[in-house]
C-alpha cells in the first residue's frame, strides 16, 4: 500500500500534466449495475428525495465558482517542494470530482427512462461535479498545468461496485470531502496568513454542495431498507470506514508538508476529520468504528511508518525482485494492522440516536 511522491511533473504535451500513476490510494473511478439502479423502489422515503432534489433545482452555487481579480497575479513564488505539493493536492482533488461528474452523469443518462427522480438528481449533482473539477483545473493552469480530462476518462480503469456500494462509498466520500473543507476553511479563517492561494476562500459554500450530495445518498440508503439493517450491512459499513478513513490518513500523513504549509498539522486534521466523518456517518450507518480506542491511530501509524519503509525501497536501486521480497513483510503488516482496525469492537448506533444533524 504504497503511493509513490511524484517527481517533477511529466507532461503529455506543453502544458498538460501526465495523470498521477494509478495506486490503491489514488481516486477511483466508478461503474455499477444501472438496471439495478433503475428497479429500486423509493417510496419509502420518496417525499426527502423529492425535498432533496428541490435544493439541487435551487442551485444555490451557480454563481459561486467565479474566479475574481485575487487570481490575476504571478504564482511563481510558490516554488519548490510546495509547488509540487500543492499541484498534488489540486490533481487529486481534480480527480476525485472527476470521477464523481463521471458517474453521476452515466447514472443520470442510463436512469433517464427508467426512475426519472433518480436521473435529475444525479444530472444535477454531476453540474456541481464538474464545476468542483473545472475549477480546480483551472487553478492548476496558474501554475502551468492542468489535466486533460477527456484522456483521463479514457485512460483509467474503472471499478465495478453494486449500488449498495456505491451508496456507501460516494456517500461517506461526500460526507468526508464536507468535513475537510470546512475544517480547512475556518482554520484558514482564522489565520488568513497561512492563506497560501485564494481556492480555500471558496470551501465553505463548496463544502456545502458535498453535504448535500451526502445527503442524498443518506436519503437513498433509508429508501432501501436492506442497505442498511442487516448483518451484512453492518459489515460493509465498518469496511468502507476503515477504507475511506485508512486512505486519507495514509495519502495526508505521507504529505504533510502541504499541510504545514496551511499552518495545520496533518495528524491533527485528520483525526479532526475522521472523528466527525465517523460521528455523522452514524446518522445512518447501523454501525460506526470506534475511532476513540488509543489503538486506531496507533495502527494507522503503523502503516504510516511502513509505507515510508515501502517508499524507501522502491526509490533504491536494487534489482525489483530484491525489492518484491524486501516488501511483502511490510505489506502483511499493513494488512494486519488494518485486520486488527476492522476487528475492532464497533459503536452501535442505536446509542446515538438523538444526536443533532
């Protein structure tokens, strides 16, 4: 479970970065089973959907994603390691919005005939996608670079999930794509000088638009009462916990210099993130992780502290299957810790009814 840091970005052509190599933390992109999709019944919570997508008819950020004159300088002082960090941070966040537009946008196209509710909500969430992903591409032009979207789509692999899923994955991606925006922009609110480049002064209204695509999705689970109250979907929702909450930390922790450069501490704001990520998840998951146990960081450290190992290895220079061997202790060890996470005791939600929304 190692992500390689880039080295100075390679270029398809004048100007246009070479996609960041595909690893299991990098974003993915989706498909699922649209005739699936399309046979859910949505009456048992047909009236908040129906509420839901009146907020997204309402477009409350058409006008927001308008670059204004704090854009129009020269952003060559921003040289170096940070540079490179934070056109890191706008091609993965580029990519994660990509990815969201591209399958919002398929579900819509395929839903169409079939559960029009569904096709407009998802038609219109893909909007809010593509102008997230358009103008993070867009703040990359400032520093010379940008993605060519359109090979993008081409070029990666796409991950079949079902839609029970997709609807735990998309929803807590949105949910916790809500909690670092926010946290982001009320630490840079209060310290303005740690303000590097003028995107973050957007994240509180973009924010929102994640919330309420969280919300969706929060709606759509409760439309299908098997989601949700099983044995098994007790399962599979502290799997994509873990997942979702393993792989930022591990992408974060392994770039924390652009962190410090906003004046936060990677460890810090994760742990932040996830605690609230997890305490809203339990809103609608049957279970949440117990991220409180002294032990969940402590493992999470663990991989930390391995994939720099990994890291190390795969920028020596000895032969690869020297390299193989010397790895696969550190990726068993990964895996056991992250077997040991997903064994925790889980918190049963029941317990937390009553929590405010």
């Amino acid at each position: 479970m190692v992500d390689s840091l880039q080295k100075p970005a390679e270029e398809l052509r004048a100007g246009v970065k070479v996609p960041a190599k595909e690893t299991i933390l990098t974003p993915r992109f989706y498909t699922t089973d649209f005739d699936e999709m399309a046979r859910m019944n949505l009456s048992p919570n047909e009236t908040e959907l129906k509420a839901l997508l009146e907020e997204f008819r309402a477009d409350y950020n058409r006008h927001h994603f308008v670059r204004d004159e704090q854009f129009e300088q020269s952003w060559d002082h921003i040289d170096g390691e940070t540079r490179r960090l934070f056109i890191e941070f706008l091609e993965r966040s580029c990519t994660a919005e990509f990815s969201g537009f591209l399958l919002y946008k398929e579900l819509s196209r395929r839903l169409k005939n079939k559960n029009p509710l569904l096709a407009e909500c998802f038609s219109l969430m893909s909007r809010d996608e593509a102008r997230h992903a358009g103008f993070l591409n867009k703040a990359m032009s400032d520093f010379k670079l940008s993605l060519d979207l359109g090979f993008l789509t081409k070029s990666r692999k796409y991950t079949f999930f079902k839609p029970k899923f997709i609807f735990y994955a998309t929803y807590l991606s949105e949910k916790i794509g809500y909690w670092r925006y926010i946290t982001i922009y009320r630490h840079l609110e209060s310290h303005p000088e740690n303000c590097i480049y003028p995107i973050f002064r957007f994240f509180e209204n973009w924010c929102q638009d994640e919330n309420r695509h969280g919300d969706f999705f929060d709606a759509l689970m409760r439309s299908q009462p098997q989601v949700l109250n099983d044995w098994r979907a007790r399962l599979w929702c502290r799997f994509f916990l873990l997942s979702v909450f393993a792989t930022m930390y591990l992408n974060d922790i392994q770039r924390s210099g652009f962190y410090a450069t906003l004046g936060l501490d990677a460890r810090e704001y994760d742990i932040h993130v996830i605690q609230k990520t997890n305490e809203t998840a339990g809103r609608v998951f049957p279970v949440i992780l117990d991220v409180e146990a002294p032990q969940f960081y402590q493992r999470l450290d663990g991989c930390v502290q391995n994939n720099a190992k990994l890291t190390a290895i795969a920028n020596s220079n000895k032969p690869k299957v020297i390299q193989f061997f010397q790895k696969l202790p550190l990726y068993a060890s990964n895996a056991w810790q992250l077997l040991r996470l997903y064994l925790l005791k889980p918190v049963d939600t029941a317990s937390l009814q009553g929590t405010v929304r």
